[in-house]
C-alpha cells in the first residue's frame, strides 16, 4: 500500500472515530435536543456522495472511511428520532 494511502486510512479513521463518543453520549442520556436535524441530514448527504466518489476513484481510505462515517451519522439521526420529546 502507497504512503498517501495510509494517510488517508489515518485521517480517515481519526475523523470516523471521532463520531463515536457522541453516538455514546446519545445512547446513554438518551437525548438529542442539542443535535441539529438539518446539519446532520446534509451531512449525510455529502458523506453518502464522498463514499460513491470513493468508489469511482478506487480508493479504499476514502470509500472506508465515509462508509463507516455514514453508519455513524445515521445512527446518531436515528437517536435524534427515537429520543424526541
């Protein structure tokens, strides 16, 4: 594997990480008020659209990244949901 590759896989799994306190924030408090609906929405979107760019270019990190960053995402809009007042 290239250098830029294992670049990408670091940045990528730093970014993607970096959603999971959050999601167990949520899970826990069971709240979501803070949590912007439209944000998180248009969010993933755009991660949605960088995983199919991912795949166009054949690059593993981006394409890896944004898949397991989409999941996260939509985990955290499906706990927006369920814990609405």
């Amino acid at each position: 594997m290239l250098t830029h590759d294992w670049i990408g896989l670091l940045a990528g799994t730093l970014t993607t990480v970096a959603f999971i306190p959050q999601v167990i924030k949520i899970w826990r408090s069971k709240k979501a008020d803070d949590i912007s609906i439209s944000m998180f929405l248009i969010f993933t979107v755009g991660v949605a659209l960088w995983m199919v760019f991912g795949i166009q270019i054949g690059s593993l990190p981006v394409t890896l990244a944004n898949a397991v960053t989409m999941v996260l995402a939509l985990v955290i809009l499906i706990l927006k949901y369920r814990y609405r007042k």
